[in-house]
C-alpha cells in the first residue's frame, strides 16, 4: 500500500528560525518517518512581493537548506526541491486559475493581511493568485496532508476548494489535502508581538551563535508591571516563560522558576540567563551540524538537483493526468 504524502515548503526569504522549528519544522521531523514527504524552497513564491533585491535568492536557499539538513531533515527520507526547477507547477498554476474567482481570493485573509501590511495600494495578479501557486504546489505532488503554521491554513483550504471543482469537472485526479497544524502553531515574538517573524525583528534564528542568543534573550519583553524584582510577576503570556516551556528540558527547573516568579523572589535577569543557557543547549547540535554540512562542498546543489529531478518525475505524471481529464492531451504524441 502507498504511503500517503505530504507536501509543504518555505520561501527563500533569509535563515530559518525558532518561530519555524515549533510551527513546522518539528512536525516535518516526524512525517518524514511516516510519510512520502516533499519539502519545496519556494522562490516563485518571493516574486509576489519582492522584487527590489532578487539576488539574495540563491544564497537565501542554500541557508534554508542547510537549515533544513541541521534539524534533521534527511534527503534520503524527504524529497528536498526547488521551486523554479519544477516547470510543470508554473502550467498547472495556469490551469487550477481558471477555477477560481478573483472575489474569492480577495476573501483570504492572510492575503488581505499581507497586503494590508505591506501598504499595497493595488496587489499584482501573482500577489492575488499567491494561494492558486500555493495550491499547485500542494496538488502537483498529490499530497494528502500539508504541514503548515495556522495562517496559512485558509490557503490549504484554497487548495481543497480548487481540488474539490477540478475533480468534480473533469474527474477526481486530486485528493482534498488536510492542513496539519502543531500545538504550537504561532510562537509569540521576542518583543511580544503575536508572531516570531524575519521581517518585524523579533526572531531567534536556528543558526544564530551562542553570544547573539544570549543577548536577544536578556532584551526580551516580559511582564510590564514589574519594575523590581520582588514585585510578584505573571507567568501566563510571558514570552519568556513560553520559551521555556517549549525549550527547556529541565522541567522541574522551570516549574521552580514559575513558582519563584510568581511570588516576588527571583528577577527578570536571571530567568532570562536560564532561559538564554537552555536556548543555547537546544541550539548547539543544530548550530554543529549546520556547519558539518556547509564545509561539504557542492552538498546543498547536489540536494536540489537530485530532489527538483524527483520532483519533476512527479509533476510530470500529475500533468499527464490532468491534461487527460481535461482533454487537453492532444498533439503530444
């Protein structure tokens, strides 16, 4: 019996962070052990709203894939491609648009918060079909699950949506992919924003040195009302006190902190120290065998030449498929 897939991936905008470990990454860790998994670098996907400095693409996706390599994912076990290798995705994106309306994409949230953040008075057209791409990529691979963070889940359900007219106009090629979301979809920011992101400034990246850990750890918000340490202090909501739960082995060092916190006999200051100490200890394999596989030379191309082949193989027989549903097979012998 085949196995099911699972398709997801990560736009080549700059390092990975501690915001992707938790929201994806971890979870990609264990399908990979269970699953037919595909992990795109999705560098179409950066054309939709950066178009200012396109030459920080190529070094953006080696980083992701040595940080893809670091946390464990195994190209033997995973799929690992590239995007923009895969030309069949840029055909079917074509064809899946024309089931959909413009109304309806407007309608995605993420997109309108998107577009609302990054003040665009009036969106391109690859900035509205954004999530007609994305449901490409997914139903290129015929994926049945696809992990994400809980904002993208309303472009999964765009993917189900376009599956679910295409098979029932043409016949069923698609499955209706599931969007898998973790217990922690978002990590909260450094500075207590609601989410960990590259672009607000408030991330700990999965590569960052032990000194830079540190010193991002003894800037991070925690509670406002207490100006002295004997102050008692909130602990639900504390970014640093979630940081902990999520990254401190030591739990009953962390339930000791939790206590002292609340009661007024421990400070800010050496929470954090405790907090930085056991960052640093989730890090520090990472950081070793990232740089294990940045000194083999020519790795990472190898990863996505063999991967973006594989990949292709697939797009191909899901081309094949479609176009015969569609009749569109005509003249291709």
């Amino acid at each position: 019996m085949a196995r099911k897939r699972v398709m997801t991936g990560d736009r080549p905008t700059g390092k990975l962070h501690l915001g992707h470990y938790v929201g994806t990454l971890e979870t990609r860790l264990r399908l990979q052990e269970q699953y037919e998994c595909f992990f795109a670098v999705a560098d179409y996907h950066i054309l939709t709203t950066r178009l200012d400095n396109l030459g920080e693409i190529e070094e953006n996706i080696r980083d992701i894939v040595l940080d893809y390599l670091a946390v464990g994912i195994d190209p033997q076990k995973s799929t690992i491609y590239l995007q923009s290798l895969v030309p069949d995705v840029a055909e079917l994106h074509l064809l899946l648009s024309m089931l959909i309306s413009t109304t309806r994409l407007e309608r995605v949230p993420t997109l309108k918060d998107m577009i609302r953040g990054l003040k665009i008075e009036s969106p391109s057209y690859g900035l509205l079909g954004y999530p007609v791409l994305q449901a490409a990529d997914i139903l290129m691979a015929r994926a049945d699950l696809v992990p994400v963070g809980i904002d993208q889940v309303p472009h999964v359900e765009v993917a189900r949506e376009i599956a679910r007219r295409f098979n029932g106009l043409f016949g069923r090629v698609f499955p209706e992919p599931e969007a898998l979301t973790t217990d922690t979809p978002l990590l909260v920011g450094l500075d207590g924003r609601a989410k960990m992101s590259k672009s607000l400034g408030n991330a700990i990246f999965l590569s960052e040195s032990a000194e830079a850990v540190e010193k991002k750890v003894m800037r991070m918000y925690t509670d406002p009302r207490r100006i002295h340490p004997n102050i008692p202090g909130t602990v639900e909501g504390n970014p640093v006190f979630i940081y902990h739960d999520l990254f401190n082995k030591n739990k009953e060092e962390v339930d000791a902190l939790k206590h002292r916190y609340r009661m007024g006999t421990i400070g800010d200051v050496e929470v954090k120290r405790r907090l930085a100490r056991a960052l640093n200890g989730f890090l520090e394999p990472i950081r070793v065998r990232r740089a294990e596989f940045a000194r083999q030379p020519g790795l990472v191309e190898r990863i996505i030449k063999e991967g973006s082949e594989k990949a292709e193989r697939e797009a191909e027989a899901t081309m094949q498929a479609v176009r015969q549903a569609m009749k569109m097979n005509y003249f291709r012998d």
